[in-house]
C-alpha cells in the first residue's frame, strides 16, 4: 500500500510476517512499555513504544527507493530517521490500509 506524507513523497509498506515482528521486538528489547494517547476518536489508548519502529520496518519503499527489510538495529534506526514523523504518519496510514 502506498501513502503521500505531507512532504510529498510516496511511502509504501507491507505488512511484516510473524518472523519479522519477532526479529523487531528483538531489535528493540530494551524498548518495554507504551505511552498514553488520545485517538483521532478521541479515546485514551496505550502506544508501545516500540510501534513506531515496527511501522518503519514495514516500509518497503519511499519516494521510489528500495528499503530492504534492516538486518540491525542501526538500519532500523536509520530507516526510522529518513522517515522523519511525517514518512511515519503516513506508513500508519497505508498500513491501516493493507489491514
């Protein structure tokens, strides 16, 4: 699925399987917990912290370049750094489109 972020670039995503969720969480272990937040509906809902990265390592292309799933956790970091919060809101988006 494809989603423009508001800096006009196209970021596209699939959904990860079971094994890359888990190579994920590992990456991130020391990313335990989550964070209170208010929904566009307005409800209080519980964020883990480590959703944001799991989003990341979904995404398989921005602005036509290739992003191979990360083998570490620097190529997570970096993915989730060239994402910036605006590639990030618009991965959840396509993402909530793939579901």
């Amino acid at each position: 699925m494809d989603e423009y972020d508001e800096l006009g670039r196209v970021i596209s995503v699939r959904r990860l399987t079971t094994s890359e969720t888990d190579r994920i969480h590992m990456m991130t272990a020391g990313l335990s917990g989550d964070v209170e937040a208010t929904s566009a509906d307005g409800e209080e809902v519980h964020v883990p912290y480590r959703l944001p990265f799991i989003v990341a390592a979904s995404v398989r292309m921005i602005d036509g370049e290739h992003i191979p799933f990360p083998r570490s956790r620097g190529e997570l970091d970096a993915i989730y750094d060239s994402l910036d919060i605006e590639g990030l809101v618009a991965a959840c988006k396509a993402l909530g489109k793939a579901l």
